[in-house]
C-alpha cells in the first residue's frame, strides 16, 4: 500500500507516515487514560488531523477569500495536494475516535494501523472504511476463489460504470456546461442529467473497484451505493448516496453536534452545519459549500415536514406519492449538482435560467428582483 501511494505522490510519503505514526501513539496513551486525560487526547488527535487537512487543502482557500473580502495582500503559498487525504484522515480520526469513546481496542502494531489507513484500494477515493469493520479482518480473513470470483466482478462492473458510462457522459457534460450563456434549454437539460449520471457512476464506480480488489485480499467492505437517485426524499437519498461518508458525517459530526437530543431547532441547525461540512469536505472552493448548504437545508425541511405531518420515523412511502418523491428528489439533486460542477456560482444560475426560463429569458431577472 504504501509502494503503490508512493508510485503517485512519493513527496507525501514521510507526510502520510508521520500522520500514521502520531495517530497510533494517541491511541495507544488514550487507552492507556481515565476518562478526564481521554478527552484531552481526543481533543489533540482531532486537532491534528484537522490542521493536517487545513494546511493542505483549505490554507490557500482561507487567505484568497481573507484578501478578497478583507482587502489585504498577504501572501498565498502554492500548496500541492496530496492524493487521498481527505480519506486517509478521515479514517485516522475515526480510529482514534474509536479508542476514545471505548468502541474499539488500540492497536499494538503499528503496521496494522499502517494498513489500515494506507490500505491502498480504497485509500485514493474511499469508501471510507471504519476500524471496527477492518480490525478483525487483519488478522482473520480467508481467501477463497467464490471470494475471486466475486472480486474480479466486482471489479470489473466498477471499471464499465467509470470508463464506459462516466467517461463518456462526461463529454455531454462538458460540451453543456462550457457552453453556459449560449445554449439551448435542450442543451442545459442534457447537461444538467448528464453530469448527474456521470457523477454518480463516476463515485459508484471508484468504489466497486475498491469493494472487488480489498474481495481479492478477503477484505469485505459495506456497500457504497445502494440506487440513490430511486428515493424519494433527500433523507433517503443520504442513506443511499456515498453511505460510508454520509455515515461518517452522522456518526462523528451530526451526533457530536447534539444530533436531535437539543429540541427541534437545534436538530435542524445540526443538519445544516454537517452538510456544510460535508460540502466543504468535497473541496475548498464556495461552489462544494453552497451545494452542502442546500443539501443541509432539504434535509431540514424534510425533517419539519415529517415532524409536522405526523410521519413515522422510518415510514416509507408507496403508489403515486412515492412516484412523486422520486421525481421531486432526483431534480433537487440534479440542480444541487449544476452548483458542485460550477466553480462560477453566475454559471450555475445562468444554467438554471436556460433551463427554466429559456423561452422567456427576461422572467428571472424580474423573479430575482421581486
């Protein structure tokens, strides 16, 4: 694993490393502490990853947007990005999450934990794997050939849906989308589905790939994607849609947040802020903000909905009602999306102006203005 991350980024091996190295001794002393000192070695582990990551990934976001908005002119270093880290630490936070909170055992051997935050088919693009799910596999796993079997399809349907499918939608995509402000509706429709579908076989693909090798190596890894453009309401579709980072999000930042124990509001004000989050996990850009943003709101309003129609938790809904979840779900998605592709928020707009108003083009500006 740690050959194969070396092929693609070798500046960032002593990096990785390090990082590895510092997680596993904090687990080691968290497990080795009362509860009073645990929470201090919690607090520090997450610090650490958190600034790794912020360095690395949002340092030069922070001072271009400080010296846009600030008017200042401090100086912004060009930082390279090592592959994976938002999936490495990821998974080295929720290890020593684990230790912390008693949900785990620290692992002795350092090469263990190496593995597991290095394991290198899913370390580039996820899923996101927790240690309780790889832990006992180190040590306990069996190769087989149905595992083979399994694996190499496995594999290979992840390869069809990012080299047949994604790759190929993504020339629609493109010629749509650098075509903004001279396009037709057709072409703004087409674009906006195209990127849609090429996303999602995009994602979905990278992680069959890395559920069929970790197969090979008798690794069993939870499902990734499970139909998310089937459901019918966008709560159902976070349960469906990268479920090993939604999950992740739920587990460590939702619930540390309060989760729905703090009333109402709160509830709401927590999904918004690990949507947030999460859409500024994406990338350090406003575009991956503001389509986590409106994804933290949708779920909001779907809990008040839920809470005010009376709905029980985990009801589903059937017939025509279901029908019109699907299509009301798969179209907020699908224009969430124009604003993830856009790094120009009047880009995203002008799309969705072709796409809504495109035989009366005067009719959005009158509609933003009222």
């Amino acid at each position: 694993s740690i050959l194969f991350y070396a092929w693609g980024e070798p500046r960032f091996v002593v990096v990785m490393l390090a990082m590895i190295a510092v997680n596993w001794a904090l687990a080691l002393l968290a497990e080795a502490q009362g509860d009073k000192y645990r929470r201090m070695v919690l607090v520090t582990a997450v610090a650490a990853n958190i600034s790794l990551l912020f360095v690395f990934k949002y340092l030069t976001f922070v001072l271009e947007n400080t010296n846009r908005f600030l008017g200042l002119s401090i100086q912004v270093p060009s930082i390279t990005l090592p592959i994976g880290i938002s999936f490495f630490t990821f998974q080295a936070m929720s290890y020593v999450i684990d230790v912390c909170r008693g949900d785990g055992k620290a692992q002795r051997n350092i090469l263990n934990v190496m593995l597991y935050i290095a394991f290198f088919p899913q370390l580039i693009a996820g899923p996101i794997v927790r240690y309780s799910d790889f832990a006992d596999q180190i040590n306990c796993r069996t190769e087989s050939f149905d595992g083979w079997s399994g694996g190499c399809c496995r594999f290979a349907l992840g390869l069809g849906k990012k080299v047949i499918l994604s790759n190929n939608l993504a020339y629609v995509a493109d010629a749509a989308f650098s075509s903004i402000g001279n396009m037709s509706v057709l072409l703004a429709w087409l674009g906006a589905i195209a990127y849609t579908l090429q996303i999602y076989f995009d994602f979905s693909g990278y992680s069959d790939m890395a559920i069929g090798i970790a197969l090979l190596l008798g690794f069993h890894f939870n499902l990734n994607f499970n139909s998310p453009y089937k459901s019918a309401s966008i709560t159902e579709f976070w349960r469906r849609w990268h479920i090993s980072l939604s999950s992740w999000l739920r587990d460590y930042l939702y619930i540390s947040l309060g989760g729905n124990r703090h009333g109402k509001f709160r509830q709401y004000l927590n999904l918004i802020i690990t949507m947030f989050l999460g859409g500024l996990w994406h990338g350090a850009s406003w575009n991956f903000v503001l389509w986590g943003t409106f994804h933290g709101v949708a779920l909001a309003l779907h809990k008040a909905w839920m809470s005010i129609a009376g709905r029980k938790k985990g009801e589903t809904s059937h017939g025509i009602r279901r029908v019109l979840g699907v299509i009301i779900t798969f179209h907020f998605v699908c224009f969430c999306w124009i604003f993830f592709r856009n790094a120009d928020f009047h880009n995203s707009m002008d799309m969705l102006n072709q796409i809504f108003t495109a035989f009366r083009p005067q009719l959005f500006p009158q509609l933003i203005e009222g």
